[in-house]
C-alpha cells in the first residue's frame, strides 16, 4: 500500500446555512462516485485509491488526499489530478466532453451540480478544489453537461405514467417511467426511501405522478427526472394543473 500523496488533493466545499442531512448525503454520495469513475478511466484499474478525509472549518469543507491501495506510478497519479481540474476547465467554458469523463461520470456530477437548485434547503453552492485550484458547480457547468450528455434544457415540472421498470446500478437507484403524453419511457432519479416503495405491489406496474427537476432532449421530450415526489394515482384524480402541464411539455 502506498502512502497517502500529500501533493495531490481534492476539496469538496458545501456552502450554505441550512445545509439538511438528505442533501449532505446526496453530495457525497454524487461526489465520491464522480471522482472513482474517472480515477478507474485515467488509471485502467477498478478503484486503486483509498480517500483519506479532512474536515476543516467552514460550511462544509472535506479535504480528500488519496492513499493507493493499487499499484499506481507517479505519473498517472498525477494525471488523475490534472484530468478532474483540466474536465473542470473545459466544462466551464463550453460543451465539450473532456478526456477520461464518461457518461457516467459526467451524469454523477450533473447530479451533484443540480442539487442546490432543487429545493436546496440552505444549500447554496458547490464547489470542488483540485489542488487549490477551485471550481464552482454553476448553473453554467450544468448546462455544459447536460448538452454533452444530449439534455439541451430543464425545469421543475411533472410527468404521469406507468411504473414499468427498475433498474439499481453502481448503488444508484433509478426507475423508469412509461410517459402517457408522450409514449417514451423516462429515466426517474429517486432516493432510496422512493425505491424502496417502488418496489412494493402497491406501486410497481401502477400508474404514478413523479415530480421533480425534468431534462429534456432536443426535439423537447422529457429524458429524466430528478423526483422530488413520487405517488401513485387513483383513475378519481383530476390531471394535473396547467402550472404542472407547462413543466410536462417543457414550457
């Protein structure tokens, strides 16, 4: 095992003064798996680094310097450093897909870069440190990335369907649902309290009303929802509002 590489460190900073336990962990968890995709894509191997954590003083400030539980040379080790900062620079600027940044990886920090524009409670900003080099995840950024990944725009809405598959993959709980208006299946974001109930009788193959942030494609067609809420409906309930019907139609 090498030692931990004091040169070479990466700060999450969650600024905010009523940052809620559920968004803490969606940070986390949303970082951690960013930053492991591309440690895998820079290094060949299947998770060679071991993050040591320091916590300083701040909103929320977690300084992560990396112990190699894998065989990594010095120059690679380097590299997984310059690849997160270099991808950071280029998604500030424009839409273009930086080295090492897979689909997965960018869909990570997508996630984590839309959390405080969803109901942040308190949560303000986030911002990643690559050796004291920091990047904040902007409203820009994310737009960067979801035109990368072929999401040209979003906003807080609605979609109604059939709850027809579920899929848990690399930890990350996703659902699919059938999209009545639209006849397209619709990848849904949920937490695990969302996927534990979906996996019920009760809500499994019936018929839902997910609310959260949707991205669209570019002819204007829901693509995937981040839920905020997820219910199931009776065939009594009314449709939804206009207001919810412009965020289904992308208006």
């Amino acid at each position: 095992m090498n030692k931990s590489n004091q040169s070479n460190t990466i700060k999450l900073t969650l600024k905010g003064d009523r940052i809620t336990a559920d968004k803490l962990r969606k940070s986390l968890t949303e970082f951690y798996n960013f930053v492991d995709e591309v440690v895998n894509e820079v290094s060949g191997k299947k998770n060679p680094i071991k993050w040591i954590v320091s916590v300083r003083r701040g909103s929320i400030i977690l300084e992560n310097q990396p112990e190699y539980i894998q065989d990594v040379p010095p120059i690679i080790s380097d590299k997984i450093f310059q690849t997160i900062d270099k991808g950071f620079r280029i998604l500030e600027k424009q839409a273009r897909r930086p080295t090492n940044f897979t689909d997965k990886a960018l869909e990570h920090l997508q996630n984590l870069a839309a959390i405080p524009q969803t109901r942040s409670n308190g949560l303000e900003k986030i911002s990643i440190a690559v050796n004291r080099k920091s990047h904040v995840l902007s409203k820009h950024v994310v737009a960067n990335v979801d035109l990368v990944l072929g999401e040209y725009s979003r906003a807080i809405g609605s979609v109604e369907g059939t709850l027809e598959t579920i899929s848990v993959k690399g930890h990350k709980e996703r659902l699919y649902v059938f999209d009545s208006l639209t006849n397209r299946r619709i990848l849904c974001d949920v937490t695990e309290e969302m996927m534990l109930e979906a996996l019920t009788p009760k809500v499994f193959g019936r018929r839902v009303y997910v609310f959260g942030m949707i991205s669209y494609s570019k002819d204007g067609s829901p693509r995937r929802i981040r839920a905020d809420e997820l219910k199931v409906l009776n065939n009594r309930e009314n449709p939804p509002s206009i207001l919810k019907m412009c965020g289904i139609l992308g208006g």
